[in-house]
C-alpha cells in the first residue's frame, strides 16, 4: 500500500490554453443490471449508465462521476424546466421530439484523467477507464425514489453508485474486484458524489486503495459585497429545501458536533472534515463560476480587485484548513471544473520555485498518489 503525505500548496499558473480530448479506443456504454430493482435510475426512471475501456492490466482504475447535470435540480420547478430544455441530462432513454425513442451514445471519448492517450494523462493512460453517466440531478448524494413529494422525479444517485460499483466487481473480465488501487474522480456536483461515497466505496472494495480527487467543489462563507440569497431563505435554507427534496441527510457527525440544526451541516465547505478518507482537491482562487452560482453575484476576474483578493484569502483558508493528509492544487486562475477531465490535467504547467520543475495538475496529484511530495506551502 502507499504511503501517503500530507501535500500543501498553492500554484499560480499563466495563460490558458484551450482543453482537448483524445482517445484512440472510445469507452463503451453499459446500462446498470436490474437498476430499476435496485433503484440505480435517473430522474425520469430510466436505467442508469456508465462507460467502461478495460485498461491494460486490472491493478488501477479511474472511476469517474460525471458532474454536468447531476446538480441541477434543487427543486421540483427546476427539474421540470431541466426537462423542457435538456431531458439528456435527466434520462439514458426518453422519448424525443416526434415521438421517438431516444437514448444516450453506446460509446464516449473524454480527455484529462479518462484519455487513453499518454500525452494527455501520462501516469493513468493504461489504467481501466469508467465514466459513470449523470442523470440523477442530486449531486450523487439522493436516496428519493419518483412520489408526489419529488414531482415525479426520482432522485437517487445515491444506490446509483452503489450499483455500479458492485457491477464494476462482477460483470467485466477486468474486474474492480481484483484492483490494487481505484482513483475515484468528480467535477463540480460529481466531485460531492466523491466525498460523499468514497468511504462507502472503501468499504465495499476491502482491500483495495481508494484515493478521491475532487474538482471545481471547494466552497468557503465568503460573502462579497452585493451578496443575495439564491432562494428567499437565503443560501442555508435553499440548501436545506434541495436536500429535502433529494433524500439526503448531512454526516450525523456534523450535527453532533455543531447541533440539531447546525446551519454549517449545509454548507459544502464545512462537509470536508467528516470525510476519513485520502482526497486531493483541484480548486482555482478565482472560480467566478463557483461564485456566481451560490451567491448570484457576477465575479471580477480581474486578479488585483479587492473582491477577487478576498475571495481568495477566504478560499486558501478554507483550503488549509482541510483534514491532515488532504492534498490540494490551488492555481491562481478562473477555471471551474474540467480540470482533470480536459486538456488542463496537464496543460498549463507552471514552475515550482523550490524544486524548478515545471508541474501541473496530473504531475501533483501523482506525486501526492506516490507519496513523494515534500510537504510545504506556496503561495
């Protein structure tokens, strides 16, 4: 097993450069076995999905929960628009303009931490590749099945992955079963399915290593100036609503330690410490994406304004306050999510004032993975 160290570091990179994907042999679509009986479905009832590329051997894989869409519902009325403007997001099988019955792609090609392409993820390139589908709308995190009460809509990303991991262990020759290590990756909303599962995932592996990587989801209270509440209640209140509505409940661990009702239990930053288990966190300082969402204020990207200064001051002590062992890359750049997934994994390499070298997000998080970071702070 490896041994993993405590890495602290906060990056500042250049220019963007736009994000590619490559892939020679496209993943496969699988629908989940029995999802129906075992409540792995999306939104409107259909089976749920993942891609799968065996890799070259069976010792590592990379599983990814998919983000885009899969945070998009915090309420019935949205849900409902979600489905006028974009029912693949809420469906692998539907029923489409005309009356025809439509269903997702049997194959899919990513870039980043899921390319079998050793330029763009030099470290994971022959690792079994799995891109689980996003169309549950609850973050991974939801337990609802379809009621009066939802809508109609079933919200249950939760048995989802529990579905597919299982099927991960028994219906590929290649199987999960036999893994040394699972690298279980999210962006955005995906990267909350990350922390929520991972130690459920851990204990339904055994013995397998599970490490999280989370992109685009690390949150703080800052409040900038102009700030308004996404919902009447404010930003608290709203979060309470949608996880009422998906069926999700905050770690017990949270309540026991802040109370009963504990406003901080429904922030996403204050969810971190109740997660034992290894996680690396891909952040920016100045996500305006992020920003923009949760408090409905357009953000400054301009580096030197004192809203984008405070933002970031805000977002680095959130960053260093995160558990011992947590590993985390902090650029100082506006990207949101898609970090690990496209060409940014391992584009925009930037250099490391101690060492030299050039590193950039697949060079750190392979060093934390490998154990050899010397644990230091950079800003």
């Amino acid at each position: 097993m490896r041994r993993l160290l405590f890495m602290v570091s906060l990056w500042s990179v250049g220019g963007l450069v736009g994000p590619g994907v490559a892939g020679a042999v496209p993943m496969r679509r699988h629908f989940v076995v029995d999802a129906a009986a075992r409540g792995a479905v999306c939104n409107n009832g259909s089976d749920a999905a993942y891609y799968y590329r065996p890799g070259v051997s069976d010792d590592t894989w990379v599983v990814f929960l998919g983000g885009t869409g899969n945070g998009g519902c915090p309420s019935i009325a949205d849900c409902d628009q979600r489905w006028i403007d974009d029912p693949q997001t809420m469906a692998t099988t539907w029923i489409g303009i005309g009356g025809l019955e439509r269903t997702i792609s049997s194959t899919r090609v990513e870039g980043g931490i899921l390319s079998d392409d050793p330029a763009q993820n030099p470290y994971l390139y022959d690792a079994n590749h799995v891109f689980v589908y996003p169309c549950s709308n609850d973050a991974w995190r939801g337990t609802a099945p379809g009621s009066a009460s939802t809508g109609g809509w079933s919200f249950l990303g939760d048995p989802t992955v529990r579905a597919v991991i299982e099927d991960l262990q028994s219906e590929h020759a290649l199987s999960l079963a036999d893994a040394d290590e699972l690298i279980f990756a999210g962006s955005n909303a995906g990267a909350d399915g990350v922390r929520h599962h991972i130690e459920d995932v851990q204990a339904q592996l055994g013995t397998v290593m599970v490490l999280g990587l989370l992109d685009g989801r690390m949150h703080t209270d800052y409040r900038p100036r102009g700030w308004r509440p996404l919902a009447p209640g404010g930003e608290v209140e709203s979060v309470r609503e949608m996880y009422a509505l998906h069926g999700f409940v905050p770690p017990q661990e949270c309540f026991d330690e802040h109370g009963p009702d504990a406003d901080e239990c429904f922030l996403f930053h204050s969810l971190y410490p109740y997660v034992d288990a290894p996680l690396f966190v891909v952040i920016s300082q100045r996500d305006s994406t992020n920003l923009g969402n949760l408090w409905g204020v357009p953000f400054p990207r301009a580096p030197n304004n004192p809203e984008a200064l405070a933002y970031r001051d805000a977002l680095i002590d959130a960053v260093q306050a995160l558990p011992r062992g947590t590993g985390y890359f902090v650029p100082d750049a506006d990207w949101h999510k898609h970090t690990i997934l496209k060409g940014r994994f391992t584009n925009h390499p930037i250099s490391d004032p101690i060492t030299g070298d050039d590193l950039n997000v697949a060079d750190a998080f392979e060093s934390w993975r490998a154990g050899d970071y010397i644990p230091r702070l950079i800003e």
